[in-house]
C-alpha cells in the first residue's frame, strides 16, 4: 500500500493521539 | 487418569500444499460424557517446576493436564460448574497456575479464575464479573479486559491481578457501540484495539483509560473478530477474520485479511486476503493467530493453516473419526497446534 492512499504518517502516532485525546 | 496415546498410523492425511511440520504427537480424551467446548495451553508449577499443560474445557468442567514422561498427557485437577456452562476459556498470557473461563449460555454471564490453593492441594474458582458480557482477552502483565453493557451504557473494564491474589479495576472510556472484540498491540505496549459491531475499529491508552480513535473500516467487514495486531512505521496492521464474510469472492473465499491503518487520519487499506486454495468451500467458524500463523475452523469441518507472510494456505486438516473439528488453538506455552472435537477428542500438533 502506498503511503498516498493512507495520508501522513507518524511513527510516534500513539503518543500523539494521547496528547490530543480528552482525559 | 483417562489417557489415550495415538499411535502414528492413526495420522490424518494432510493434503498436498505443503503440511510443513505439522504432525499429531500426543491425543487427550475427556471422558466426562459432555460436550467439549475449549482448549488451550498454560503454565503450571507442579511440585517446584512449571510445565507447559494444557487446559481443556467442557460444557461443566475444566481439566488441567500436566505432560508426562511418555509424551502422553495426565489429569492432574479439573474444576466443575453445576448451573451455567462454560463457552470459552480465557488464557492469560504471561500469568503461572491461573486460567480465566467464561460462562454463559449464548453470552457470557460470568468470567472466573480457576487457580489451586497454595498448597497446590485443591482447585479453587473466584467469581470474577458478572453481568452481559460481550467481549474478554487475558492481556500481558496480569490484566483481563472485559466489555458488559446495562441498558443504557457500556462498561470497559480492565483487571489487574496482584501477585497477592487481589485485583485491582480500571476503566477505559466507552464507545458509543458494543465492543466485539480485543486485542493488544504488538510494539505499542500501552495500546489496547476493539472492534465494534458497527464495523469500527478503536484504540485505547491502556494506562490513561482514553478512548483514542474510532476508525471505521469499511462495509465489507461485518462482525470483524481481531486475531492479531501490530503497530510498525506508524502504521497499525490488524488481522480480521469475518464471520459474515461471502463464501466465494473473485480471488477465492476469503478466511482472513490483513488490513493497514493509519491512526492518525484513520485511513485504511486491505494488504492481504487469506483465501481457501481451489475447490476447498467454507468459511470462518473460529480460529486463531500466534505469531506468522493462523489456523483456522471452517463450515465443512476442515482446519485450515496460513502462513500470513507467505499468504496462502500451508495445511489442512480434515475431519477425522466422522467427527468435524469444533475449535483450534495455538499453544502459548510452545509450538504445539491444539484442536478439538465436540466429542471429547483433544489432538495435539
């Protein structure tokens, strides 16, 4: 699969949805 | 003690693909006379050395067997249920001398842990939940994952188990549908997936209880059971199997399929179908994925093994003694297949 088809890409993406999740 | 060895005559014949190193080396009968619903593998410590056994489950009684020196297999305690029967055994993956089993009749209604006293002497069970239990996976470092639902809410909910023999609970925020079922995420250790009955797909921080993402996957898959989930170059790949799937597509009736997701734009693609080879019908009833390899029930009774890199069909097992296979499993404990027959007949592969 080509990284297009998925849009960006964060390797670090759990932390990050962490941050920006309600508590 | 009710042992039966098989001797190697009694092999059944995988067929041509390519059986690998699949080979039947012990069978286990339980002779309780009711109906065999589960089997799977555990560590237990048996006078100072823990022993890879296997745990056996019917309808109202548990069997631990510990392996004996013959290569054969021996009762060693069993645990019975007199009202509500038992649907499934829950392994605990990293956990010695404890086992969880689900109750219920077509849902589950209890979750117990069967363990010993510390004597090693007698088999006791502790009552765990209760309630409309839709989902439950044993997760590493000691906890069970549950997900119940009252008339108006859901309860995510996870238990921690002391090494004391207490439990401590924690609960992970809701989604708004009902969960179907859990898996952990291999490389994220914090990282908890569901699949939901509305075709969604969500992730959890294990540690802070958020409720992360809801990512929906798509129509075509329907009633999605996850085996099997990694995170790698920030990418989440899952392996699905579907119940509901179509018996035949244009590349063959898919079992399995692979799929890639971006958390973070919760965009999704399909990698890899895991289709039956030509002239094989049926399709999922249950199965199970360890590492690079799925095994898997299907409707006409046959099991049937997928390497996933490889991504065809390596071995199938067909039905034996007139008696279609019920349920298969991967051992935890080593590389043993472990399958089942509603009749009471373990193989061990």
């Amino acid at each position: 699969c080509s990284q297009a088809d998925l849009g960006p890409i964060s390797i670090n993406w759990f932390e990050e949805l962490s941050s920006e999740a309600p508590p | 003690h009710s042992i039966e060895q098989t001797e190697l005559a009694d092999v059944p014949a995988c067929d041509s693909l390519n059986p690998g190193n699949l080979q039947l080396v012990s069978k286990l009968k339980n002779h309780s006379g009711s109906c065999s619903v589960d089997v799977s593998a555990v560590w237990w410590e048996i006078a100072g050395v823990k022993e890879p056994c296997i745990i056996t489950a019917c309808e109202y009684a548990v069997s631990l067997w510990k392996p004996l020196d013959t290569g054969q297999w021996g009762k060693l305690y069993s645990w019975h249920f007199a009202e509500v029967p038992v649907l499934q055994i829950v392994p605990m993956p990293d956990v010695c001398n404890l086992v969880c089993v689900a109750l219920g009749n077509l849902e589950i209604r209890e979750i117990r842990a069967l363990l010993c006293s510390s004597d090693g002497g007698c088999e006791k069970q502790v009552l765990l939940r209760t309630g409309n239990i839709h989902a439950v996976l044993g997760l590493t470092q000691r906890r069970l994952v549950s997900s119940s639902r009252t008339l108006c809410d859901q309860q995510v909910e996870v238990m921690t188990f002391a090494e004391g023999g207490s439990e401590e609970k924690q609960f992970l925020m809701p989604p708004e549908e009902t969960v179907l079922t859990f898996a952990e995420v291999q490389g994220t250790q914090e990282a908890l997936l569901g699949t939901t009955i509305m075709n969604n797909i969500v992730i959890w921080n294990l540690k802070t209880g958020q409720l992360l993402k809801k990512m929906h996957i798509g129509d075509s898959y329907q009633a999605s059971v996850c085996h099997k989930a990694y995170s790698e170059m920030g990418l989440l790949f899952v392996v699905l199997s579907h119940p509901c799937a179509k018996e035949r597509e244009p590349s063959g009736s898919p079992v399995f399929q692979l799929i890639a997701i971006n958390p973070k734009t919760a965009l999704s693609v399909g990698v890899m179908l895991y289709c039956l080879p030509q002239g094989q019908a049926g399709r999922f009833l249950e199965g199970d994925v360890k590492d690079n390899f799925a095994a898997a029930v299907l409707t006409s009774g046959t099991i049937a093994i997928w390497d996933l890199l490889l991504g065809h069909c390596t071995a199938l097992l067909p039905p034996i003694s007139d008696q279609n296979w019920s349920f298969v499993k991967w051992s935890g404990t080593d590389s043993h297949l472990l399958a089942g027959q509603k009749d009471g007949n373990i193989f061990v592969y």
